[in-house]
C-alpha cells in the first residue's frame, strides 16, 4: 500500500490528486488490476469528475454547499457536521481499473479530493490488485 499525504490549504475546497494517484499506481509496478483509493477520513472524500475545466471545479464546491450549507442548524458540537455530511455523500473510496500501469481513466475525468474540515494534512491510501 502507497500512502499519499497532501496538506490543505482552506478549509473546504476540491483538489485534482489524478496525479499524485497515477504515481502511486507506477510504484506499485504491476501493469494490470484495480486500483482502491481510500480516504481515511470522516470529514473528506473522493470522487472521479471531470477536472478539465477549473470552472466545474467551482461549480461543484457551490452545489455542494447549496445542497449542504456549512450553517445549516445542526446538531454536531463540532461546527463541522456540513463536513461529515458531505464526505458521507461523496463516499471515501474509489476502485479505477488499471491498464498498463495507467489508470484507466475517461479522456476527461480525475480525481478529486474533498476537503471539509481544512486546513490540515490529509492522507490517502493506494492499492493495486
């Protein structure tokens, strides 16, 4: 297993990790399987999207913070229930086929990591089988 640590800037934003992943991928040397990433995390999550365009990017924190406001009366003492709520829509795991020591990926999409609770340093883990 890869370990991938990332420090986050503010705290709620979306970061492309396609990269940092596809790295992870080429240490681990076998060419074909499934790669799990997983965000041990309760107030951060994973997805795949389309990173292209930086605009989408914004476009997804703003619905999601529509959906789920950061003061949204709730219950949680910790001042960051939008954040746990968030991450549990958003799921902390991904299986990505692997093809030739590439993720195989559509020509669009990445992989984005959601930070909730930022900022602060994250880590994420890497397996392929």
């Amino acid at each position: 297993m890869k370990e991938i640590t990332i420090k986050t800037t503010v705290q709620r934003d979306l970061i492309d990790i396609t990269a940092e992943v596809q790295k992870a991928v080429l240490d681990h040397k076998k060419k074909e399987g499934v790669c799990l990433v997983f965000v041990p995390h309760t107030t951060a999550g994973i997805f795949i999207n389309e990173t292209h365009d930086t605009d989408l990017r914004k476009d997804l924190l703003d619905q999601l913070n529509r959906m789920i406001p950061v003061e949204g009366g709730y219950r949680h003492a910790g001042g960051n229930a939008d954040a746990h709520i968030k991450s549990s829509v958003i799921g902390c795991s991904l299986s990505i086929p692997v093809d030739g020591g590439i993720l195989a990926l559509g020509q669009w999409q990445g992989i984005y990591f959601f930070e909730g609770d930022g900022p602060r340093e994250r880590k994420i883990k890497v397996s392929v089988y």
